[in-house]
C-alpha cells in the first residue's frame, strides 16, 4: 500500500505502514542533486538510495507531519487545506452612575471579555496553513473605568478619571506538557513540559511545519487622569495631566528551529532527506520578564474665537517616558558605543541600559476661517507634534535579551556538512568554533518616536442638503524604531561560501540586531468628500482618495543590507494609492407618505411600502509587494533573512533591458500575478537589487448590500432585513507569493475577502 506524495516538482513515496524504505525519485528536478559525499559529483540518477535517508527524517516523515497532496490538484500548489477556526467568545460588562449633588456625579465601567480559539496550526488565526500543530489562542481584558465630574460655576468644570487595563493571551501548543515529541524523534531540545512539542522545520520551497513555541503575556496599564476646563468669554481653556504606569509580561518563543536550504545537494528537501541543517536556532533559557514604564503628560490648550468667522486653536503638549526597566534587572546586552557588555544594574550600568528622552515638546496649531460672512463656506488648517511610545513587549523586549539571562543560539553549518546534522542541530562543541550567542541591543541613544501631521482643507454647504470638502493631509515620521544588524557578516561572492562568523565585524557574536530610532516616513494625501445628508429619504457618503506612503521600516523592518539602509526605502507595507467609498442609504419611494402611494390602503401598504435600500461600495488599489528570499535561503550568507532577487535584464548596445515584464498583463488565469522570468537568483554571495515595496498587489473591489422591509404598528416596529456581503461574489485576490525561491513564486493561492455571504436578520421595537 504506497502513498504518492508530489513535492517540488519530484515524487517522494513512502509507505503508509510503519515498514521502509522510502524511495525519492528526483529525476523531474530541473538541477542534478548533488552528493555531500561526493563533492560536487551528482547521485546516480538523481536518486537518493534508502541507506542515505537520515533515521530522524525517516521518522517525521513516518508520522506524517507533511500531510499528503489534496484530490485533484498539482505540484507546485499540491495541498489546499480546509480548516476550521472554532471560536467562542464571552463579554460582559456593568455600569455604574451616581450623582452625590448638583455638581457632583460619578460614573464607573467594568468589562471583561474571553476570545478563545481553537487554530488548528502553528500560524495564528491562518486558515490556509498546514494542519496537525494545533494550539489554543486566548485572550483575556478586564477593563475598568471611575469619572468624577465636578461643576464649580458655568465656566469651570473639572473632571478626574481612573482606569485600569489588563489584556491576558496566551498561544500554547496542544503539545505543550504532554508529548515531548522533539524528543521522541531523536532531536535534542528544551526538557521543561511547556515547551514539549514538534520541532519547528523549514525547507526552502514548502510550508514550514512544527507546533507553536509557547507563548504567554501579559499587559497592564494603570492611568490617572485629571482636566481642568475654563470657558470665559471668548476662549474655552483646558490643561490637565495624564499618568501612568504600563507593565508588561513575556517570554519568547523557546521552540528550536532547523532550516534546510539546499546548500549541500541544491535541493533544499534532499537535504531534509540526508538531515543535513544548514542553520538552526534556539533558546535553551528562561525567557519571561518584567517590564515596567511610566509615562507622565501634561497639556494646555485654548480655542480661541477671535470672530464669528476665524477660531485659532492653540495647545501643548509634554511627554515623558521613563525608559523600560525589568523587575529583577535581567537585561543585557553589548553597548555598541563601548563594545563592551553590560548588564543592567551592574558596574555603572543603568537599568535600562539606554537613555532618558526628555525633551518630547508636542505644539500644536489650527485654525477655521469662513471667507464670506454668509457661512456656508470654511477653510481649516492644522499642524501638530505627536510622539510614541516604543512598543513594550515587542521591539523593546527583544532587544537586551542576551546572557547570561538569554541565551538564543545560532548555529551555522559552516563548510562542511558534518557540522550540523538532523540528531546533533546543536552541537555542544563545533568544529570551528563554541556556540554562538545573538546579542539583541537596544541603541543607548534611543530616543521616541514622532510624527509631524499638517493638513489644509476646504468646506462647502451646497444647496439641496450637501456637503464638499477637499483637503491635503501629510505627516512625516522622524526616529521610528527599526533593527539594524551591525554585526551582519560582510558578503563574498563565490559558489562555495567559506563561514559566517570569521566574516562578521564581531566574530565573538552571532546577530547583533541593535534597536534604533533610525527611520523615517513621509506621506502625502490629497482627499475628497461628497455627502447629501439625509433628506426626502435619501442620504449618502462618496469619499476618494490619492495618496503615497514612503518609508523605510514599516513595522521595524530588517533591512537587507545593514550597511546601506537607505536601499531599503519605498512604499511603505499599508500603502494603498488610491481608495473609493461610496455609502448609501435609499428608502423606496413607495407607500405612504412618500411619492407613490400616499393613498394606498393598509393591505398594500405593508407589502410595497417601507423598503429601503443601503450599502457600501469600496474600490481600492493594491498594496506593495516584497519581492524576496525564503527567511531560510539566506543566498548572500551574510546572516539576513530579507535577501532578495534580481531584475533580469540584458546588454544591448549598451542599453539595459529587462528580459520579461515583470507584471502578466491581461490574463486568463488571474491567480498568476509575477512573471518569475522577469527575476533571477542572485549569484552565491551577493544581495539582490529588487527594490523594496516596488510592484503593487492586486486591488479590491467589494460591494456589501442590505435590502430590508419596515412594518409599522402602534407601539411597534418590526424591520427584517438581508445582507448581501460581496454581493456579486466578485473576487478580490490575496497578495501573491512573494518568495521567489518558492516553485509557487507569484502566483495567488487566496482571496482577500469571502465569497459572497447571505445573511438574515430581524429587529423588533416597542
């Protein structure tokens, strides 16, 4: 009883029973898979014999941990998983308003809510992902919220609020404390329970498997607050302070990783077969920390009406966020500017291991002017300073995660192939060197984030109930948090790569990534807005915009090339050209008091008349592309994981042409998106020159109906309605593939939104 499993363009068999052999067949593969053993010197046939196959590959293969190929389909899109994401969810809340006087009233809010869901991968919340590593994603709030509001006279009021925030998740395993399955298959890995589960594997070309590391956080924030507002003749004051103290807890992902890439055959799945890594990573320590950060803020503000057609805004703001310290002060990590290491609290070393930021002034500035005295036209302009505080429990938590109270390990498989092997992916004693350490820092100059927003707009009132506005937004982003590997090893082209670590300035370390306030955005917009208020039973909103996101590091993106981070700006991720809206609400005008049918009679009333009709219409642009590498293939062999391809391009006559368009224009299949002709690999050693963010994804075209029918009695209304979500079922496609080392590079594999869904409703007034 053999199984067919079709994998990369070549057949793999394995035997459903527990017996042997496999037998791999890699006569369909495009290049000749080379034998380690052998030097360059390729298996007889392309066939991998059963001796060679490695005992632990044999196993994860036995237990099936790559699921088999769905009905119908073909390499080298060959698995379409139908997966379910069971989801129960539970909120509550109680209110509380009391008023002591005239003056005096309190108001209190308490919400809690569980989202518990059941993923039946290691992806979160993916429906399109390899099934069998299923883990529970849950998450827990407790909200409360106290108001006191107290009145002195008219024009003073003053208002003092408390709050507490809690948000609880956690991602685990259905592994995690009952079977130790790294274990099970031979691979050495973290012996405490909440780490039990697969090992995480990642072959170039196919879905990473393996169960979710554990994960569980959680956030707090508690807030008091306190305004003061004076409204004399002409003016309305308001200054207020606002303090809190934000606590976060986490530990990161313990799960091993091991990589196979294709460097010892030139197929990334034969190397799997011979358990040859060619990287793997852990974290064998107690991750979990404390943070701690109190943000203190003051205000002042004034709306100042200098005249029934000018009102000026003035106000602000200032910041101060204590820098992000751990309850027992385990940090540590290299400061980049005295290359020495430190640890927090030790030797004259601060807690946090970087600075204060303390001069985090917000002004801001408006105006609103009507040119004519009639009123039915205004002009309004703004500009303000805005600050952020660095993402706790994300970028901050990584970074000073070094020993000896961290210790994630990369280990390299070198030259030789014997370095790492599937039953020793991490060597206690290397061949050429001792393990080495990641060392994650954080720049000790580290400063907030801010962002500059201006905006100019005009208003007009047009007869008929309508409404015309244009307007200009901008903002630019100065100091936004991104990592930068300053310990990235230098790049040598060559087919035979010689080691990492003797190429990194720092060869005592593996990635340094260093947190740094080093990015920077601009975006510029130009918006426009028609409304008809609701009137004669007719009211809508088309809203467009024309737009441009440029940046640098969305996200805290990695650059490519640490030592020329300027190749990494481009459109940024969310950018979307250009946007459409149009909303509506239309009641029929059938019935009584309407145009048609004022005298109709009960009967024919309650059937043709109250109809209405609404929807929402959205047209959209695409978002950017990031044309890459697998994490995996790391094809320069400098340490990166965003390499990236060539732009294919030809000589003649000394004029530079692309050999293929890059985008496949006109069609029949709409799932192919890329031309990967109009790529290509860039030679062993090298970066590529694919720009960042440089072609744009497929757009969206969505149309959401809702048809309903209105009864009305005395002391009663009943509405029934249908919704229509993608109406006309039309669909708008996912991004495509982005790997172009992937055999499915380019083509789409998902659609953006739901085909169309019909849904039911009925409401009931009285």
């Amino acid at each position: 009883n053999w199984k067919r499993i079709e994998l990369l363009g070549y057949d793999l068999y394995r035997c459903d029973s527990k017996d042997w052999p496999v037998i791999t067949d890699f006569t369909a593969a495009t290049v000749p898979v080379r034998d380690p053993e052998r030097g360059q010197a390729a298996f007889p046939g392309n066939i991998i014999l059963p001796s060679r196959i490695d005992p632990i590959a044999r196993k994860i293969l036995d237990r099936g941990s790559f699921p088999p190929p769905s009905a119908g389909l073909a390499p080298p899109n060959n698995f379409s998983p139908v997966n379910s994401l069971p989801e129960d969810v539970n909120q509550y809340s109680v209110r509380l308003d009391h008023r002591f006087s005239g003056t005096n009233s309190l108001f209190g809010r308490y919400a809690y809510s569980q989202d518990a869901l059941l993923v039946p991968c290691a992806s979160a919340g993916q429906t399109s992902c390899v099934p069998g590593f299923a883990h529970n994603d849950i998450t827990r709030a407790h909200s409360l919220s106290l108001t006191d509001t107290h009145i002195f006279s008219p024009k003073l009021v003053m208002e003092i609020r408390a709050g507490f925030n809690r948000q609880l998740q956690s991602r685990i395993a259905l592994t995690s404390g009952k079977s130790d399955i790294s274990s099970e298959l031979g691979i050495p890995a973290s012996h405490d329970p909440k780490d039990f589960g697969h090992p995480m594997i990642a072959i170039t070309g196919l879905a990473t498997i393996g169960d979710r590391g554990y994960q569980n956080r959680a956030g707090t924030t508690e807030q008091i607050a306190g305004s003061l507002n004076y409204t004399p003749v002409g003016h309305s004051l308001r200054a207020g302070v606002d303090l809190r103290r934000i606590l976060f807890f986490a530990g990161s992902n313990a799960r091993e990783t091991i990589n196979f890439s294709g460097i010892w055959t030139g197929n990334a799945f034969a190397d799997f077969l011979l358990g040859l890594p060619s990287r793997t990573t852990r974290d064998p320590t107690d991750s979990f920390r404390y943070h701690l950060v109190d943000s203190y803020n003051w205000f002042v503000q004034d709306n100042y009406s200098v005249s029934a057609r000018l009102t000026l805004n003035f106000g602000l703001r200032y910041e101060y966020n204590s820098p992000d310290v751990e309850k027992q002060n385990r940090f540590a990590q290299l400061n980049i500017e005295t290359m020495k290491y430190e640890i927090a609290g030790q030797n004259g070393a601060s807690s946090a291991l970087y600075g204060p930021d303390k001069n985090n002034f917000g002004p801001r500035i408006g105006f609103a002017f009507r040119p004519a005295a009639t009123g039915n036209a205004v002009v309004r302009g703004g500009y303000g300073i805005f600050y952020d505080l660095a993402i706790i429990g994300s970028n901050l938590f990584f970074a000073r995660a070094g020993p000896p109270f961290q210790r994630p390990q990369t280990f390299e498989a070198g030259t030789a192939p014997g370095n790492l092997t599937l039953s020793d992916p991490f060597p206690s004693v290397r061949l050429a060197a001792s393990p080495i350490f990641d060392a994650p820092s954080i720049d000790p100059n580290f400063r907030d984030a801010y962002t500059q927003h201006w905006n100019l707009g005009y208003q007009r009132q047009l007869p008929m109930n309508m409404l015309f506005e244009v307007s200009y937004v901008g903002n630019k982003g100065t100091s936004l948090v991104r990592t930068v590997d300053i310990n990235q090893a230098y790049p040598v082209p060559g087919f035979i790569q010689p080691e990492v670590q003797p190429r990194r300035p720092l060869p005592g370390f593996g990635a340094v990534p260093v947190l740094q306030g080093s990015g920077n955005s601009i975006y510029h917009g130009l918006l426009g807005r028609f409304e008809q208020r609701f009137g004669a039973g007719l009211s809508f909103l088309a809203a467009y915009t024309y737009g441009h996101a440029i940046d640098d590091s969305t996200g805290g993106n990695v650059a490519q090339d640490a030592r020329r981070l300027q190749m990494d700006r481009g459109s940024s991720d969310f950018d979307a050209r250009q946007r459409f809206v149009f909303s509506y609400i239309y009641e029929l005008p059938f019935g009584r008091g309407k145009a048609f049918g004022t005298n109709w009679g009960p009967t024919l009333n309650q059937v043709l008349g109250g109809w209405e009709l609404s929807g929402i219409t959205t047209f959209q642009s695409g978002r950017p592309i990031f044309i890459q590498l697998s994490p995996s293939d790391q094809n320069s062999n400098t340490g990166s994981t965003r390499d990236r391809p060539n732009i294919a391009y030809i000589v003649d006559f000394n004029i530079v042409h692309t050999t293929a368009d890059p985008m496949i224009h006109n069609r029949r299949d709409k799932t192919v998106y890329l031309n990967p002709a109009a790529f290509a690999m860039p030679p062993r050693g090298t970066f590529g020159n694919v720009p960042r963010n440089y072609f744009d994804g497929p757009g969206t075209n969505s149309w959401d109906l809702m048809l309903a029918k209105n009864f009305r009695k005395e002391g009663l209304n009943v509405q029934f309605r249908t919704e229509f979500f993608n109406a006309f079922n039309h669909p708008s496609f996912n991004q495509p593939n982005k790997y172009f080392d992937a055999t499915s590079f380019g083509t789409i594999t998902s659609t953006l939104l739901e085909n169309r869904q019909i849904q039911f409703g009925l409401k009931i007034n009285y």
